[in-house]
C-alpha cells in the first residue's frame, strides 16, 4: 500500500491528494513520524485542478473536504508530538471553511481533535462541549462520530442528555426504549404499525415475518407461532382489506400472500400469483366503493438487467381482478398513496430505481392516468437517466395548504453528474419545483425512506429519513417556519444503516412514536412532546383530513401505508372546524 502511496506521489507531484491519502494510512498503523510528513506535504500544496477522470461536480463536492481533511490529520499528528498549540491553531483555521449542503463533509473530525487537546490539557468540561458538537453534526461515514460517542461514554453515562444540557438543546425529545420493550436483538428492514387484535394499541410487524403484539405501550412480545405465521416469508403491511374494522397482513416479496384478520386469528386466503420480486406495495380505495385495491411495485432480475412490470389488483365482489398499467417497465422500490389534489380519490406515487424515472397516477374517477413528468415529478432527467428512488412521502412541506412530495434518492458522488439527489418538490400552484437545498435538507450519499410528521405538535411537519448501509447515519430534521435544522442527535433518534420507518402513538398518550427498521436491529423511540394532539380514526390509506384552526392556517395529513391508520395531529392553536 505504501509503496503504491509512493508511485502515486511520484506520478502527481503537485497534488495534496496522494500525500492526504498516504497521511491517513499511516495514521491508522500508527506510523506518526511518516505521517507528520507526508501531511505537512499536503497542507503545503493547494488543491488545484480537478484530476483527470475525477467527475467535475464530484471535485466541487469533495475538494472542499479534502481542505478540511488534510488540516483535521496534520492536526492529529500535531496532538501526537504534544504540540497542541500548533493543532489548535490548525483546527481553527479548517473550521473557517463552511460546507455548503451539497458538499461531502462535516466539521464533526475537527470537533473531535479539539476535544483531544482540551482532555490533553485536563479540560474536561470544554472536551465535552466540542464532542458534543462533533456528535450533533456527525459525518459522512461514521468515523468521527462513533469515535467521539465513545469517548463522550468515557465521560459521562448519558452522553445524549449531556449534549443537550451542554448545547442548550430544547427542541424535540425521544427516548430509546428498544430494549425497555423487549425488542432486543430483533432486526429487520421494513415495519409497519396496526392494531392486529382490536385492544386500541398499534402491534408492530417487522419483515422476516415477525409479529409482536403492543402490551399497552408497555412491552412488545413475539405472537408470530401463535398467530400461525411461522414459516411465513416476506415483508408484511397491515390494511383492513375487507373494511370489518379490524387490520388484515398483506406478505410481500416473493410471493405475495394475504391474511384476513378473523377476531384476532389469521386467515389465508387466495391472492393473484405474482412471479415478480416485489420491493413495494401499497393499499388504497382507487374507486370510492370503500374496499381498498393493492398496488404491487415490482424490482428487477440484476444478473440478466430485467426490470418487471407493477401490477394492480381491483378488490371485487368476485374477487381480485387486475387492471392493466400502461406504463414501461421499471425498478420499483415503493408506493406512496395520497389523495395530493384533494379532489376526493386518491393517487399513487412509485418510486423507482436504477437511474429510471418515477410515475405519478393521478386518479381520474378511478382511472389511474400517469402524469409525473407532465407535474415534474419524475425526477431531473440528464441524458436520458434520473434517480436511484428508494421511498417517497408526501406532506404539506411549507405549511400553504396543499402536498409537496419528498423523493429519497441514493445518489453516489460518482455518478452525481447524472444522478438525481434527494429532492423536496414545493407545490408551486400546481407545478413541482425542487427546493431540498433552500429548505436546508443536506446531501446524503445514502438516503432512503423519508416521513414526513409533525413530531413536536407545532403544527408544522418535520423530516425523518433513513440512511442505508454500515455506519450511515439516520436524519431527523425539525421543521421551524418553513426551515429544517438537523436535531438527530439531541432529539435521540439516531439509527445506522436502516431502511424503513413507520409512525403512530405506541403508547397512547396522545403525541407520535417512531419505529426504525435496520438489519442491525429495529429501534422503538417514544416521543416525549408535551404538546396537544388529536387522534383520528377510521380513515382509509392516502384520505386527508383537514384541521382549519382559529388563525385561519388550515393543517392537512393523510394516512400512510405501513405506518399506524390512527392519525396523531399536532394542535398548536383552537380547532374551527375538521373536514374529512
């Protein structure tokens, strides 16, 4: 490795790159003296021109990490050889670059350094300060976060709540009761919410199939053999597709298999077959009778580069009937259902992946009728590719009164060029325009569900969206007037590597739990908002309900697939009047 380090070096003299790259090797074996060197070498050159083959939007996204990078590990090196004086005047010079939202890195490295020199020098209450910081901003891939979590364990036993006594924090509050609700050690990427046995308390549903019955907001303990759903493969999703009251389990993935709920014990019963691989589904009435159709997103075959058609199925008297899609096939990820035009039925929004576009169906008396490019929903087209779609949600974003549309896209810096980033469409009267960056909603290489909520009950909604992969963070932003600011780590939420996301009030108190899906074990966090909440029931998937409160500002919200069917609707003011 080091000798590869030194032909690089060789074939780019004028570079800080290689001489960067080789500094953090060898800061990593512990080979200070060499390193010193070579990352005095890099803070001596200038970045300079974008390397050949290096992508251009990829260098303005990564050269501004690489300044701070190369100052964070001289840095390090400097606290090595006891010159904190010197390290500290570094750090102070790398934290005058600002990132801008869509650069490739955080501050949170220098935060840690700093905290290393003040502990050097017996400091521990300003050591505290700058790892609490370093743990709020986090970073791209984990590094310095996780190494400042556990050096902040060292000093105190609630590093969490010490960095919002510390920071001043007193925005919005969760507090982890995974273990508390005996769902240790249990892991699965998708989740959903539904009262599956009628005692007023949401059961959970994690993928595998596992089943665990809500103890009134108490303890959730595994019912899956009891209930006969043993040997039972898939992803599941709870709806009353029969419309008795009570929630049924859609199982999808492979095969697709659905369960009608009999006074709390399981039915199967028959379900078109499906040969497809099924990444997503979602329910909804398309044709106002009250009976809710499904909507089946189907994935691809990677080895051979086949993509499957989505199928839909009519919830008949007769049984299921398929309605063809006059659409091509795709790499469907997930169904998102709204009624976003308020114009009484609900429409459907399948994100896709593999650089393809999404479709919207904006439901026309029944008829699903695909619009998403006409709306500019389906992403930003560069020679003929758009996104990598994993989750979509929709939500009145900047609180006027109508549904804008959050897309989660992964997108990787080195195919950003012609890959779609996560984008927040605003309903600008009609048209969808992208205002991800305007709103503050930073990049992130690996997004993947969002949901959007008002968590704090101030009537505005807030942003949760999952990050897949090892050491990738989860982010929770708080909507404040139309701005979002990133609380993840004081609000208590922070997940890695995890896939989907479901909301509902575990506990019934009133206020919006939050329930996270991770192969790295599902996390269950209680919501501690002392505000006012409504509770709505009997809705359908995609229905709105509008809440018009005294100061004449009108709330809209819907009700989500996979998350619960009983609404929890933050009031901050007087209700005037609801309208379902």
């Amino acid at each position: 490795l080091f000798e590869y380090g030194r032909r690089w070096i060789s074939e780019k003299k004028n570079s800080p790159l290689p001489h960067y790259i080789l500094s953090v090797y060898l800061y990593k074996h512990r080979r200070f003296e060499e390193g010193y060197k070579e990352s005095m070498i890099a803070c001596s050159l200038s970045t300079g021109k974008r390397p050949q083959n290096y992508p251009s939007i990829q260098w303005w996204m990564d050269s501004l990490s690489l300044e701070v990078n190369k100052r964070l590990y001289l840095s390090l090196f400097l606290i090595e050889r006891k010159e904190y004086g010197k390290a500290d005047s570094v750090i102070e010079e790398a934290l005058k670059i600002e990132f801008g939202p869509d650069h490739y890195g955080t501050h949170a490295g220098l935060y840690f350094a700093k905290a290393r020199i003040f502990l050097e020098k017996g400091d521990t209450a300003s050591a505290k300060r700058y790892l609490s910081l370093a743990l709020v901003e986090g970073d791209m891939r984990g590094t310095w976060t996780f190494k400042a979590d556990s050096l902040m364990r060292l000093l105190s036993p609630n590093p969490i709540e010490e960095a919002r006594r510390i920071l001043n924090y007193t925005g919005m509050r969760f507090m982890d009761v995974t273990e508390e609700m005996g769902l240790s050690g249990v892991k699965g990427g998708v989740v959903a919410l539904g009262d599956m046995d009628g005692d007023g308390f949401d059961d959970l549903v994690v993928s595998g199939i596992r089943i665990f019955k809500n103890v009134k907001g108490k303890e959730f303990i595994d019912v899956t053999e009891e209930l006969g759903f043993s040997g039972v493969k898939g992803k599941g999703m709870c709806l009353d597709v029969d419309g008795d009251g009570d929630q049924d389990l859609f199982v999808f993935g492979r095969r697709e298999r659905l369960f009608i709920n009999e006074g709390g014990r399981f039915q199967e019963v028959p379900f078109p077959p499906d040969t497809f691989p099924t990444e997503g589904c979602g329910a909804f009435d398309l044709d106002g009778d009250g009976d809710l159709e499904i909507y089946l997103a189907n994935y691809e075959n990677w080895n051979r580069h086949v993509y499957f058609r989505d199928r839909l199925f009519l919830n008949t008297d007769g049984g299921w009937v398929e309605i063809p899609l006059d659409i091509p096939e795709r790499a469907g990820r997930s169904v998102t259902v709204c009624d976003y035009d308020m114009d009484g039925d609900v429409d459907v929004y399948v994100s896709n992946y593999r650089l393809q576009e999404n479709f919207l169906f904006v439901n026309e008396h029944g008829k699903l009728i695909e619009k998403a490019e006409e709306m500019g929903m389906a992403g930003k087209e560069v020679d003929g590719w758009w996104g990598h779609t994993i989750g979509s949600d929709f939500g009145d974003v900047d609180g006027d009164g109508d549904f804008d549309l959050i897309t989660a896209n992964l997108a990787h810096p080195r195919y950003i060029e012609f890959s779609n980033m996560t984008m927040v469409y605003i309903n600008e009267d009609g048209r969808f325009m992208d205002r991800r960056k305007e709103l503050g909603i930073k990049y992130e290489e690996t997004h993947s569900f969002p949901l959007l909520w008002d968590f704090d009950g101030d009537g505005d909604l807030d942003l949760y969206i999952t990050s897949i992969y090892p050491k990738r963070r989860s982010f929770l932003y708080e909507n404040r007037n139309g701005k979002f600011y990133d609380v993840t780590y004081p609000a208590g939420v922070r997940v890695y590597n995890s896939w989907g996301v479901a909301c509902g009030d575990l506990d019934r108190d009133g206020d919006p739990d939050l329930v996270v899906g991770s192969s790295e074990g599902v996390r269950v966090f209680k919501n501690e908002s002392k505000a006012r909440w409504l509770r709505v029931e009997g809705m359908l998937p995609g229905e709105v309900i509008k809440v018009h409160l005294r100061s004449g500002k009108t709330l809209i919200r819907h009700v989500k697939n996979f998350s619960s069917p009983s609404l929890s609707i933050g009031i901050p003011e007087e209700i005037v009047r609801v309208e379902m």
